[in-house]
C-alpha cells in the first residue's frame, strides 16, 4: 500500500518556509528554494559562508563547517531502511513523515543569530514529527 503524503510537494513548502526567514536571518542571505531543495531526491541542502571540515570523526567531518558567520543545514526524507552513511549515524535522531524518515542536521557559526528552531518549527508546521536536531555551534 502507497504512502499518501505528497513528498516532493511538502519538501518545497519546507523550502519555501525556509526562504521566508531571510529577512530575519542574514545567514540565509543566499538560499533560494528552487536552487537549495530537490524534490526528486528530496532533499534541501544549504551552505553559506562554510569551509572543508578540521575534525576526523563523526557527520561534522563529512560536511562544510561554518565560519563564525555561517551555517550549513541538510534535510531529507528517505525510507526508514535506508543504509546510506548519512542516515545511519548513531547519535542523528530522526523525524517522521508519513512512512519516511527525516533527517535535519545544522551547524551554526558562533556569530549568528540561532536558526535552529526556526526550522524546526517550519518542519513542525509542515506535518513533520521530530527528535532534537542534531546541531552544533561551530568552535564548539
């Protein structure tokens, strides 16, 4: 039996939640919707203002790190069985949608204004049932 949750079409509403705090968030400065979500993948990705990872362990390693005026953010809804490095991190709680998953992983430069609950709250609003974020500030 198929899901009914339009996928695709909630991970472009989230998008567009996301783009609607630019204004608020300086951080946000570059994020446009139509270049930072894929609804084939689904997936919203984002950097600004980031550099390659010091660290050797754990997701942060994977990932741009923020400079103290930055942030990087990764959404996505996959299957539950998924295998993929990303979605098997032990300490990564997970959301639900529908028969999805939802991974929302965040680090925050130093100097920003938090946007964490923002878009937790935009995930929320959306239909999404999360865990905490994973998140860091950066230095920390």
């Amino acid at each position: 039996m198929g899901s009914k949750h339009d996928y695709p079409k909630v991970l472009l509403a989230i998008a567009q939640g996301i783009g609607g705090l630019r204004r608020d968030f300086p951080q946000l400065d570059e994020f446009l919707p139509s270049d930072h979500a894929d609804s084939k993948s689904l997936q919203i990705a984002y950097a600004f203002h980031t550099h390659r990872p010091q660290g050797r362990a754990g997701w942060t390693s994977g990932v741009p790190n923020p400079d103290d005026d930055g942030v990087w953010f990764y959404i996505d809804f996959h299957d539950p069985g998924s295998m993929a490095q990303i979605h098997t991190q032990p300490l990564a709680p997970k959301g639900v949608f529908g028969d999805k998953r939802v991974m929302f992983l965040i680090l925050e430069g130093p100097e920003t204004k938090p946007l964490a609950g923002s878009i937790r709250d935009i995930l929320r609003r959306n239909g999404v049932k999360l865990g905490q974020p994973i998140r860091s500030r950066a230095g920390l």
